[in-house]
C-alpha cells in the first residue's frame, strides 16, 4: 500500500555481510518494516535503498545511515566493505530531503534509553546501583570488527563523537601476549585491537596457539565456539579464555580513559555470544585489574545490548534531534 508522504523517516544500518533498512514513526521503529539485504548482491547502498522504498511505496522525510566504518565531513566509508557513501547521495538515493551518516557505534549510542523492555543484560554489577542519569555512558562494539563510542548527556542534549578505536595497538602485559602481538603484526602489519577483538579475531588466536603448541590448524570462530562450549576442543577453551580476559583489559583500560559512571554496555553479535560466559572466563577479574585502581573499577556497571535492531533504533532518535 501507498504510505501517507513525509511522515516517516528511512533508517538504514550497513554491517560487513547485511544491510537492514527499515521506517521509522518519530523516535518509534516499525519493526514490522525491517528489511534484510546481502551485501554482496547489491553494488552499493542506492541499490538497497531503491529496491527498499519501491517495496514499501513510501517518501521518506528524511534518512539515517549507520555503517561500520569511518564518517567525515558527511562522508564514509566501509572499513570491510568496498562501499562509500555520503549525505547527498543518501539524500537523493532515499528521495529525503534531509540526511545524515553516522558510524554504526553512533547509532548504538544513540539508542540507549530507547530500547525496549529487557533490552539490556547485566554482565557486571556497579558497587553503586544509583548514579546520575547525566553521567557518561561506553558502548563497545564487538562483531565484524571492534569500535567504541562515548555517549555524553549535555545541557545541549545527547552527544556522541565517532571514534575508530579497534585500530589502536593491543595491551600487553605478558611474555605470551607479547608474542600474540608479534604473530599479529608479522601477519597484517600491525597488532590492532581489532585483529583479536573480534570474530575473524578468535580465529586468529585460535591459529597461533596451534603454532606455539607445534600442531597449526585452523578453525572458523562457529566452529571455535562449539568446540569450546561443548567441551570437545582444548585448544578453543584456552583460545575463548585468551579472548575474553583480554576483552576486559581493553574495556578496563577504555572505562578508565571515558568514566562511564553510567555504564558500559557492549553490542555485536561476538558479544553476545560471549556473554554468557563472561564470568566462568574471568572478565570481571581482567576488567578491574588495574593495581591501586582496582577497586575504583567497581563503579562501572557492564552489559550487553540483547537488541539487534538497536542500531536502526539509534538512526531514528537521531533523527529526531535533528529535525
């Protein structure tokens, strides 16, 4: 059916692998109108977004693009994905008379308070469970690839810079992480967070504690995940410990740099399928083991966004700000 002109926003979120476009009613996402692309079938995202709007028969106000990837200056591109974008293409694209990039973080921060009902699960209680509304949120990204974003509550309104975080070097603190590091940097480069904060990154521990142990093989994180959660594979149990204990220094060091009194909340699918296991792995010991620091660490709160629409939600209440 024919929508009624101008009274919907268009909102996209462009991962590595999919592209999900849905409408948007206000701050209100249509959850019967998402929509899932594969990437790999479509040239760029005018494609997506045509074949979108001629299947839904709508004008769209304005639109709201997240992608994981760089934004500057109303341009962006696809750190996993040969795709760029920028506003005015959007705009055209979308028949909108307004729009707006963000990177995919962004867009996550922008949904906090936003998202439904048990959205949201605690991994790490707050010694304090009362704390100002206003205080700085972090919410860290682990999928594809590994980002963070700060989420400030101003007088001005919500504020929340980009940033490109999983591109900066890994912690290291032992013989064996040192040797990681080198693994790493002699197969890419350099030894970025991103290159074991993430799925591709489990595969790569995985590689190098084969090599190290005189016996290389290789396995795709699904497999590393069953093989250590079925208890069938040492080697995956030992490569998800690494995995998440390191995860907690890099959130730990990250929580330090915001002071995120208000939380910090982690989003992506190799998040969620960690979760769980958060607490047997020893997260929370890596998480505030920071020498004198290490109580003062208990002021930080840790859980996971369980929404996998929070992105699209994100573009909508940005939107909203802006218009």
């Amino acid at each position: 059916m024919t929508r009624p002109a101008d009274t919907y926003s268009l909102v996209a979120d462009i991962g590595g692998t999919n592209t999900r476009v849905a409408l948007a009613e206000g701050t209100r996402l249509l959850k019967d109108t998402v929509t899932r692309y594969a990437n790999v079938e479509h040239a760029g995202l005018e494609s997506v977004l045509k074949a979108y709007i001629a299947s839904q028969d709508v004008t769209c106000k304005a639109a709201c693009v997240a992608l994981a990837g760089p934004v500057k200056d109303g341009r962006g591109s696809m750190t996993n994905l040969d795709w760029e974008l920028d506003e005015a293409t959007l705009a055209q694209a979308a028949h909108s008379e307004t729009a707006y990039l963000l990177n995919d973080l962004q867009a996550q921060g922008h949904a906090l308070g936003a998202l439904p009902e048990g959205a949201v699960t605690q991994l790490v209680a707050a010694q304090d469970k009362d704390h100002d509304p206003m205080a700085t949120k972090l919410v860290i990204g682990v999928g594809t690839g590994f980002n963070i974003a700060p989420v400030y509550e101003t007088r001005w309104g919500r504020h929340v810079p980009p940033s490109e975080s999983g591109h900066a070097n890994l912690p290291l603190r032992s013989q064996d992480e040192l040797r990681l590091a080198q693994y790493f940097e002699t197969a890419h480069g350099f030894p970025a967070v991103e290159d074991m904060m993430s799925g591709r990154g489990l595969e790569r521990v995985y590689a190098w504690l084969g090599i190290e142990a005189g016996d290389p093989r290789e396995a795709f994180a699904a497999d590393i995940m069953a093989g250590f959660e079925n208890g069938t594979d040492p080697r995956a149990e030992q490569a998800a410990a690494l995995f998440v204990r390191m995860l907690g220094t890099v959130a730990g060091n990250l929580s330090l740099i915001h002071l995120p009194f208000g939380g910090v909340f982690f989003s992506g699918g190799v998040a969620r399928a960690f979760s769980r296991h958060f607490g047997p792995l020893g997260f929370s010991d890596a998480f505030r083991d920071k020498g004198r620091f290490a109580g003062f660490m208990g002021n930080f709160e840790v859980g996971v966004i369980e929404d996998d629409y929070a992105a699209l939600t994100g573009c909508a209440n940005y939107l909203a700000t802006m218009n």
